[in-house]
C-alpha cells in the first residue's frame, strides 16, 4: 500500500503543484490512516501488532475471536474498535492495556483476565497523563482493576460494564478508578462484584451520572478529596455501603437511588468531613442507615425521600449549620439519631410519617412541632442489643414521656412546621 | 346397683368424706340430707366423676367410675343452678346433649309437658332462671337413665311444674330406678323419700326409712327428727 | 372433641362481643388504610396494636368464658367424655373464633383496598399469623390461670397482670437490665428473653420483616445468624408453636386432676 506514495513525492519537485499537494497529502493521509482490520486469519492477527503498525488516528477494527493482549501501550492517538465478540484476553499477567495519549478510544471490547498483585493496580484498561480518552461499551471482566484513570482530564466513560467477584475488600480492586483527574463524564456504566463500584481521590469538576453499581464489596461509590463534583441519576444497590464522600467540597448529589445497602454499619449515603455540598431529590430505601453524617458543614439536604430505613438520619461527630427541609421520612425504624445533645442544624417543613399533630388553619404545615429524635434512639446508640425492643409497648411509653419532657436528646431539635403531606 | 366403697376426699387439710361406704341395690327414692359441709354435695360429684376422690371405689351397674366415663350414659343430673351458653337455642342445646351423649332420646314429651315448644327457637340467654330449670329438667329426664342425680331439683319452680317433676320422679321410681335427691325443703323430702341417708362430717350417720328415722328419734316430723339427730 | 368445638364456636360466634370485636378489626382496618392511604404505614400501625391487643382480648376473654361458662362446663362433665375433649374443644372454640374475628376483621379491609396487588401481602399475612398465635396462647394461658384458680375475682387479675407483665414490665426489665449490664456480651441474653415471652417473640417476628435493615446494623453474630437468614423466621414460629403447645398441655393435664 505504501508504494503508491511514490509518483506524488516525486512530483513534490514541481513547486506549482506544491500548495495542492499539501492539500492532497493531508486529505490523501486522513483518507488512508482509516481502518486496519484485525482479524484472526488475517495479515494482521494480533491487536498488538495492528497498533505497532498504525499512524496516529488510525483505526483499528477487531474482529471476532479471542486476542491475547498483555501490557499493550497505545502512545499515540487511535481508535480501537471491538466489533461483538472480540475478547482482549490478559492471561492474568499484567495490565491488558495502557492508555497513554491523548485521544485513545477504546470501545465494544470484552476485555478480561487482568493480572492481580497485591504491589501493582494492574487494570484492565489504564490510563496515564492523557485527555480526552474515551473508553466506551467495553465489557470488563475478572479484572483486578477494572478501568484506572491517573493524573488525566476530559476523558469519557460510557456505557461499560465491570463484573467482578470480589468476595473481600484486601483482595480486589476497583470497577472505576481515577485518581488526580479533571473533567471526567462517567456515565450509563454498570458495576458489579467489585470493591468499589466508582473511586474518585483528588478528582474535580467530573459529572457522575447514570451508572449502576450493586452488589460491590465496599462501596457504590466513593469520592476523596475531590471537589465540584456532581453525581446524578445513579443507582446505588446492595454495595457494602451505597455511597462515601469524604474530606470533599462542593459536592451536588442528586436524584439518586440508594436500595439496600445491608450489614453492620452499612449506610446509604456517608457524609465525612464535606463542606458546601447539596442533597437533594435522592431516594434512600430500605438501607440499615439512609444518610450517616460525619461531620459536614453547610450542607442543604431538602426533597429527599427516606423510606424504611434502619435509621434515616444518624448524625454523629461535629455537624454544623446543616440544613434539612422539604424531605420525606416514611416508616424508617428511626427517622433520626444523635450522639449527642447538641443540635446546630435547622429541620423544617419536612414530612414525618409518624406525625400525629394537626392542621387546623390548613396550611399544610401541621400546627404542633415534631421532635424526630426519640428516646429509645439514644438508648440504642448506647446499648445496642436494646434493638430487640423495637416497637415494644414499653420502649413506647418511655418515648412519649421523653417526647412529653426531653432529657436526653436534643430539646431544641423540632420540625416547628412539619409538612401533613409528602412532596 | 351403685357400690360404694371407702370413699375418702379431703380438700387440703379439710376431710370432707371419710371412708364412706354405701350399697344401693334397689331402685326407689334415695334423699341425701345433712347439714351444711357434711359432704353431700361433694358425693354427688364423686359419683359423677368431677371430684375424684384421694380413695376408695365406686361401681355404678357393676362398671368403675375410674375406668372409664361411659357409665355417665347411664346417668342423669340435674344440676343445682341451670347456666347454658348464652346465644344458642333450646332446641340446639337439647340435640347438642343428645348428639353428645349419642343414645336414644324423647324430649318432645317433656317439652310439650312444660310448655316449652315457644321457646325451642329462643337463645338461652334470654331465658327467665325457671325456665331456664325447666329446659334443665328435660335434659335430665329426656333419656332412660338407670340412675338420676337430682340436686335441689325444685329451686326456682313454679307450683304447677312443681307438681309435674314430682309426677316424672315418681313415674321413675316405678320404673325401678335408683333416684339420688338433695333438697333444703323437708316437705319434698317427707313426700317422695323412701330412704334417707344422712351425712354428718363426711360419714353417713343414719341410713334408712323415714318410719325407723322417726321411730328413732320419737320426733313426729322429719324437720324435728333431723334437729334431734344434730343434737344427739 | 369436634362437637364441644361447634358449640362453644357458634355460641361464641353468636355473642355480641364476637362482633364487637370483628367490628373494632373493621373500623381500624379501614381507617388505617383508607385515611393513610400507605399500606406499609398501615401494617406498622396494626402491628404495634395487634401484638398488644389480641394477647389482650385473648387473655380477657378465654378467662370470661372460663369462669361464665363454668356451670355448663359441669353439665357437660356429667356427660359421657372425657375431660380433655370437654376443656380442649372449648378452648378451641374460644381461640378459633376470635382468630376468625380479626381475619376477617382486617382481612376485609385490606382485600377491599387490593392487598393482594400489593408488595405487603407478606407483611400482612405476617402479621394475621402472629395475631393468631397470640390469640391461642393468651386464651390457652388464661384458661389455665381459670383452671389454677376457682376465685373469679383472683384468676381474672392473674390473668389481667400476665398480660401487663408479659406486654408492658417484662420490656421494661429486660431494657433496664441490658443497659445497666451493657459492658457485657447481651446478645445471647437478648435473644434468650425474647423467646420466654411470646409477645417479644411475634413482635421480632415481624420486625425480620419490617425493619430488617435495622436489625441488620447491630454487630452482634448472633444477632446477624439469627436476623439474616429465614432460620430467624422458622425458630420464632417453631417457638410460638410450643408457646401454644405447652400451656395446653398443662390446661388438659390439670383439667384431668381438677374437682369441680
């Protein structure tokens, strides 16, 4: 193929052609960097040797069959094309490949099969000090890491889908890792059987959005020292814990799912050490605690919807100016929990299923204050096999003198207008 | 035709009959008298099985008491006060006992005799206490027992059917059967009796007819003779 | 036995307080629903009224009918069967007619409200099943506490303190004794108590169902063992069961040695 250059290099010699020729180079390279197929019987067998071989923004299209691709560094610009059944297979070596250009797409690949090692983050797709990289529609399989993104910007990670089987947190790795990086989308991924579903540490300015992760050993997802993130419209389901943000600064989190996330000190949403965040439009179903507050300051949670929850709201450590309006608490064995007597957080006009009061002047905001946090509460956090009591007719009683005359919770922690109906 | 032998009971330290022994062996009238706490109304309950006693045997037509409660088909009670559920019927309460007690029964003479038939299809519960008695005396001589226990079987009743349960206890006794009655009303018993047994601290101090109760204590009437037993 | 059953079942079915009650079930069941309009929030509210009151009514009226009935309990005594037949089929005329009160009672209500499209229909079958229970353990219990005691006004405040011990102060003792002993290991404790008390018992029961994810917070292994697997489910039942077994055994034994 390359021979038929020849005739237009030597016609470089005429200068009147000169300026068409650059025109012509340039259509004539972008025409011809197309396609390089890969396929198993073909002159090009091996993803290896196609992307040896290809100029920058190249693409290569695999065919069906199985490729074993260990280590593979991509250092230049390319597109990698995996057309249904080409499996990318690690022989659980190494890294399967390395992405470390700017612009690699990397998409409809079964990839599997990553080395483990307990020293290296061996991945299935890694990425190093690039942007605009797009890893898109990959399936990802029996990876020690599924995708793990370093010190890069402005990449895509759409529609993949990490399965694991992940039993403990010491032996796997994460489905969505990314570390130091800037302008990341990550969006309509499905992550399963991993440690972490997603893992963002010094991550800012990125979009979570769409994605599904259930059944991970530790979390859904997972931010650290990452700011100006956004995370929506996910579903957080039977992870170890839904969702950790933690040491982070305006963090939006909106419209997403928390379902059941089960076990010992296992939470929905945990909130350690965040500043300036929003919470809103979430909904928070049967978790043993909806939202577990650290420390957070300056938080807005409104029109969330916790509903049989364990806890809805357990709130311990330092918690300041915090404000919970608009959202709805429905038949959580305990709406809210304190550690201690100490409130400096606003709770108004929000929807308590076990209100009782009433509204005469009818404006829907019922004419008696509620007091969310209830005796047995403390006493549960203090002893916690007292659980078995839950809903006895004496735990009861001694809530309602609580109610009548509070001593150990927070006497100035009231809803003064609860809402008579949910939003 | 009833046997009893050695009966003791004792209700905690208190003994209430101690080694009674008593045959029955003709039919007839037998009236069952002495004071209060003297252990009648506890016998009639040893013989029909709801107090058992701490020893002794009874045999009603050669079967023991404690072996098996067929016997009791053999048996009729009237009991003292009459309490039915409240919300059945007579008439359900009267095949009830029939269907329990699974042997041939004629209620409708009875029924018709106390003029019961407008309240076959009333709810006990809304039963006056004679009438009440009356459904009671049914039950009991509704079927052909060979022995009838009755305990004060005329509280509550009207003089006319009065009369007509002394008729249906006579006519019993024609039919040669063993007939066991308690009663506070001495005229009854001066009327009916052919025997008296009467019981004083839980053992029987006389037994026999109302002439040789008489003749023994040379009283003239059978409320004096009975003083005069109490006294001696 | 069967015969004793019918009737003391359609005297009871007849009684005014069998309606009563059915309409109390009546009234509450929709109310709850239909003023709530939340079927879980509805279920809740009847659980924590149901594992109070039928032990409650049952209690109240299994000593009621003993001692009421006590007279033609002796009609029948003089009659040809056995004893056990006489006190067993009565007791489980009593019990089976109130259990039927409050099936029907709530049942209606909430098949009218469309409990069988609902995701609750277990919860809800959950808690009829322990309300039965509970009815044929109070009635079984307060038959014996009739049984154990000839003075009225005695067997019925046994009976009336049973329920408040085993509903109110048992609770309350535990709950004291656990926070004051709280250095220690109480998970064997707490799981313990709560099966020498049937009212804790169907109470757990269906907080396995309802508030799980609570349950599922507590660190304890046991606790974990027994909460997080259907055996939590199966134990309760099985326990409930002998909660009924037992009493009535002692009801027919001592019934067999009792004067009258």
């Amino acid at each position: 193929m390359r021979e038929s250059y020849q005739p237009v290099l030597s016609a470089l010699l005429n200068k009147k052609c000169f300026s068409l020729f650059i025109t012509f180079l340039l259509i004539c390279s972008y025409v011809q960097a197309t396609i390089i197929t890969v396929c198993q019987n073909c002159e090009v067998s091996t993803v290896t040797q196609a992307v040896q071989m290809a100029q920058p923004y190249d693409t290569i299209k695999v065919q069906a069959g199985e490729y074993e691709t260990v280590s593979l560094e991509i250092k230049k610009p390319l597109t990698l094309l995996g057309e249904p059944g080409a499996n990318l297979n690690g022989a659980e070596k190494n890294y399967i490949l390395k992405l470390l250009a700017d612009s690699i797409t990397v998409s409809g690949f079964s990839i599997l099969n990553s080395g483990r090692s307990y020293t290296k983050d061996y991945a299935a797709v890694y990425v190093y000090k690039a942007s605009h990289v797009k890893i898109i529609n990959n399936k990802i399989s029996k990876a020690f890491f599924a995708i793990l993104v370093e010190k890069s910007k402005n990449a895509v990670i759409s529609g993949n889908n990490v399965l694991g089987t992940a039993k403990k947190e010491s032996q796997s790795g994460n489905g969505i890792h990314l570390w130091h990086c800037d302008s990341m989308k990550i969006d309509k991924n499905e992550v399963t059987g991993m440690r972490d579903g997603i893992y963002l540490e010094f991550v800012d300015n990125s979009l979570v959005k769409n994605n599904y992760t259930h059944h991970n050993v530790r979390y859904g997802l997972h931010f650290m020292f990452s700011n100006h993130d956004e995370y929506t419209d996910n579903k957080f389901e039977q992870n170890g814990a839904g969702v950790a943000v933690m040491f982070s600064k305006w963090i939006v989190m909106k419209r997403n799912h928390f379902y059941k996330n089960w076990g010992t000190a296992s939470y929905g949403l945990l909130l350690k050490e965040i500043y300036d965040g929003e919470v809103y439009e979430n909904r928070f179903e049967e978790n043993t605690i909806g939202i577990y507050i650290d420390g957070s300051t300056r938080m807005t949670y409104s029109r969330n919807t916790l509903r049989q929850n364990g806890w809805g709201v357990k709130v311990s450590g330092g918690c300041y100016t915090n404000v919970f309006k608009e959202n709805n608490f429905i038949s959580n064995s305990f709406d809210l929990s304190y550690n201690s007597q100490l409130n400096d957080n606003t709770f108004n006009n929000n929807f308590w299923s076990e209100y009782t009061g009433y509204d005469l002047d009818k404006d829907d905001k019922g004419d008696v204050p509620y007091r969310p946090v209830k005796l047995f509460s403390y006493i549960v956090n203090q002893t916690p096999e007292t659980i078995i009591l839950l809903r006895s007719l004496f735990v009861d009683i001694i809530n309602f003198s609580e109610k009548v005359s509070p001593v150990f919770t927070p006497d100035k922690l009231v809803d003064e207008s609860p809402s008579i109906r949910s939003f | 035709m009833i046997a009893v032998k050695n009966l003791r009971k004792s209700f905690g330290k208190l003994t209430v009959l101690e080694d009674l022994t008593l045959d029955l062996n003709q039919g007839g009238i037998y009236a069952i008298l002495g004071p209060n706490g003297s252990g009648k109304t506890t016998f009639l309950k040893v013989l029909l099985g709801m107090v058992l006693p701490d020893k002794g045997t009874i045999h009603i037509d050669q079967a023991d008491i404690s072996k098996s409660n067929d016997y009791r088909k053999n048996l009729g009670y009237l009991p003292q006060i009459a309490r039915f559920p409240d919300n059945i019927t007579v008439s359900e309460l009267i095949d009830m006992i029939i269907d329990i007690r699974q042997v041939p029964a004629k209620p409708e003479p009875l029924v018709d005799l106390f003029g019961l038939n407008p309240f076959l299809d009333k709810k006990l519960g809304n039963l006056s206490g004679g009438t009440r008695q009356k459904v009671n005396i049914v039950l009991t001589f509704m079927f052909d027992t060979s022995v009838l226990i009755l305990d004060e079987p005329t509280a509550g009743l009207d003089p006319v059917s009065l009369i007509k349960l002394k008729e249906l206890i006579a006519d019993a006794r024609k039919q040669g059967k063993i007939i066991l009655i308690t009663s506070h009303i001495m005229n009854l018993v001066e009327e009916l009796a052919d025997q008296i047994i009467f019981l004083l601290e839980g053992e029987i101090y006389f037994q026999g007819s109302l002439t040789e109760l008489k003749e023994k204590t040379k009283e003239k009437d059978l409320e004096h003779a009975i003083a005069s037993l109490l006294k001696s | 036995m069967i015969k004793i059953l019918k009737y003391s079942f359609s005297d009871l079915m007849r009684s005014k307080w069998s309606y009563i009650y059915l309409i109390f079930y009546l009234i509450l069941g929709f109310v709850l629903l239909f003023l709530n309009n939340d079927v879980s929030k509805a279920i809740i509210t009847l659980m924590n009224l149901i594992v109070v009151l039928t032990p409650l009514i049952g209690t109240i009226f299994g000593i009621m009918y003993y001692y009421n009935s006590r007279e033609f309990t002796e009609l029948l005594l003089a009659q040809p069967v056995s004893r056990s037949k006489i006190f067993f089929g009565q007791y489980l005329g009593i019990a089976l007619s109130l259990s039927l009160s409050l099936v029907i009672g709530l049942g209606v209500p909430f098949l009218i409200y469309g409990i069988f499209q609902s995701t609750e229909i277990f919860n809800f079958s959950m808690l009829l099943v322990s309300g039965a229970f509970l009815t044929f353990i109070f009635v079984a219990l307060s038959v014996l506490i009739g049984l154990y005691n000839s003075n009225k006004i005695k067997g019925f405040g046994y009976a009336i303190l049973m329920w408040l011990f085993l509903a109110v102060i048992y609770d309350g003792v535990l709950l004291i004794a656990m926070v004051m002993f709280r250095d220690y290991p109480l998970d064997n404790l707490a799981l313990a108590a709560s099966f020498f008390n049937p009212i804790d018992l169907s109470r757990i029961m269906i907080l396995l169902k309802l508030d799980i994810s609570a349950l599922l917070g507590y660190t304890g292994a046991l606790f974990q063992k027994f909460f997080g697997t259907g055996a939590g489910l199966v134990t309760s039942l099985f326990i409930l069961l002998l909660w009924i077994v037992i009493p009535v055994g002692m009801m027919l034994k001592k019934s067999k040695s009792k004067d009258f």
